[in-house]
C-alpha cells in the first residue's frame, strides 16, 4: 500500500524554517545536507526544508513523497504532471540515486563471481 511520507517546502533559510518547526511543533532534525536542506521528522511524516535556486523560485509547497511496495510499477504510471517523489525505502534513510546504483553494481559483480 502506498502512503504519503514527506512534503518538502522550498524556503530562502532552511536553518530558520527548521527552528520554527522544532520550537513551534517539537520536530526533530534527522539529516541536513551542504546544500542548506534540513529533514525533520514527527516519527512518522518527513518534512524536507530545501534552499530556493534563485529569487525567481517561490517559496512554499514543493512536492509531497509517497513511499510505494513496488517502484518499477509506479514508474510506468503517468502521474499528470504532478510534482512527487516516490521511494521503496522510505524517508527515513537517505539514499541518493549514486548509492543505489553502486549498490546494484556490486551486487551483479558479486553475482557474476
């Protein structure tokens, strides 16, 4: 089953939004990025705080994520235009496209062994 696990806002100062959020709504940062981006977590939905590119970008709601039992069947869908992330892993821990490609490396170098 499919179900909605982060919303992502694009801010000017992620580090301020977050401190809102901790302050206000007791979040709790679980990963900040070089870029600025600030992940916060209630235990169960994650709120990505990401820095504008730009004065021309709005701040405000970017995307929502939905963590999905099968990435490959979502994939092949047509989403409508909508702006959405979609994960097999979840929110919870980061993992970048980078990583899971040399994690699918070394397992076909393993398997060819």
């Amino acid at each position: 089953m499919s179900k909605i696990r982060h919303l992502a806002i694009k801010t000017k100062d992620p580090a301020r939004l977050a401190k809102f959020y901790e302050e206000v709504f007791g979040l709790k940062v679980i990963h900040t990025e070089r870029s600025g981006a600030v992940y916060m977590s209630d235990g169960y939905l994650t709120l990505a705080l990401l820095r504008n590119r730009g004065e021309a970008t709005p701040s405000g709601i970017n995307h929502f994520g939905f963590q999905v039992d099968n990435l490959g069947e979502v994939e092949k869908k047509d989403p409508d235009g909508n702006l959405f992330d979609i994960s097999a892993h979840g929110y919870d821990d980061i993992e970048f496209a980078a990583d899971r490609d040399e994690k699918k490396k070394k397992a076909a170098e393993k398997a060819t062994a």
